[in-house]
C-alpha cells in the first residue's frame, strides 16, 4: 500500500562508498518518515550496480544525476568513503575549464538552492572531495571532516573547525551539514534530520515494500 512521507533524501553514490553510513541511512531515516533515494551517474546505463569499501555491501542505482528535479528533495547528502572523488571524475578536462562532471555540475545547483534556504547538504567524512572540485563551493564556508583531507578543504578555500586536537565532530554552516567521519554517524544523522525538518515538508507517495 502507499505509505506518505515527510520527503526525499537524495544521497549521491559510488564505488566505495562507506558501508556503515550506508546501513545507517537506510535504517535512520525512513523511520523518521523520510525516503532515502540514492543517485549516481549512470554512463549511460540505465543502472548501475556499486560495492562499498568492505566489499559486504552493493547498491543498484536507477537514479540519474543528470535527469532529477533538486526540488523534489527534502535534503541532499554525500556519502563517505572514496565515492565522490569518482564522481568528481571528467573524462575531458581542459586548462582553466571548471570541472564540469555531471555530479559536480549538480552540487552547483544543489548548493544555489541551499544557500537560498531550501535545501540541505550533508556531508560525512571524505565526502567533501565532491566540494573540493570548485573552489566556488566551499570557499569560506566552516566545516569538518576528516583528518585525511584537512589539507585538500583547506585549499578548496574551506575554514576547518576544530575541537580539542581533532576537527569537531559535527558542524553546521547555514546549510551544510558535515560529519566528522562514520564513527560519528549516529549525531551527524539526528543534526541532519534536525536541519532538514526547518524546511517546509515536501510530502510524497511512495510504495511500501511488499
């Protein structure tokens, strides 16, 4: 039977992405009333089938980055692991060109619409590598991540926040959302729903799993 839900969650994906985020996002969320759909690039495919980093879990992807509405999400979020530097991936790069990989050609719009306060944008772990691909992005905004890619943000002109002899765990920046890394998943989640739910629901009809 249909079930309504508060809204979508768009969460981009690809190879080797982080499995605990995975399971925790299909878990969390859909309890909390809101559909997790997950979208990648597809090359022309009309799926594609992606592994996590421990090789236990896979996710088909249906989703087209290129052909979804942002508006039809309630949030967006960027899963960890080494996923978004694959799609940050050009085939054709040329000398002062922007990158211009489809997923990143998304973010832009993604980030348009969440700075005017209709969206959200989380981002876990290494996940900010898809920010790093244009300056433009993250230039002056204050985040965390992890420390393995403290130096890439930094350059990408991202303002570090950090607690104690680490990067915080969580952080909110107007709205963007970022996490630490997985072993904070639980607090980055109950930030992001906190976020999420001071937009306007888009309430949708979805199909329950027989």
């Amino acid at each position: 039977m249909p079930v309504n839900t508060k809204g979508k969650i768009g969460v981009l994906v690809e190879e080797h992405f982080d499995e605990t985020e995975y399971k925790r996002f299909n878990e969390f969320f859909p309890q909390h009333g809101y559909e997790v759909e997950y979208i990648s690039h597809l090359w022309g495919q009309e799926s594609l089938t992606f592994k996590g980093n421990d090789h236990e879990d896979e996710v088909t992807v249906t989703v087209e980055v290129n052909d979804i509405q942002i508006a039809d999400y309630q949030g967006l979020i960027l899963i960890g692991g080494y996923a978004m530097d694959r799609l940050r991936y050009q085939p054709n790069p040329k000398p002062g060109q922007p990158n211009n990989a489809p997923a990143v050609e998304f973010l832009r719009q993604a980030v348009i619409e969440m700075d005017a306060g209709k969206l959200k944008i989380g981002t876990i772990c290494h996940s900010l590598w898809l920010f790093c691909a244009d300056k433009k992005l993250l230039n002056g905004r204050q985040v965390t991540c992890a420390h393995n890619i403290i130096c890439d943000v930094e350059n990408a002109g991202g303002v570090i926040v950090y607690e104690d002899d680490e990067t915080i765990s969580n952080y909110v920046d107007g709205g963007l959302v970022t996490g630490r890394h997985p072993g904070v998943v639980e607090e980055f989640m109950q930030v992001f729903l906190s976020q999420i739910e001071t937009i306007k629901p888009k309430s949708t009809t979805v199909s329950s799993v027989k």
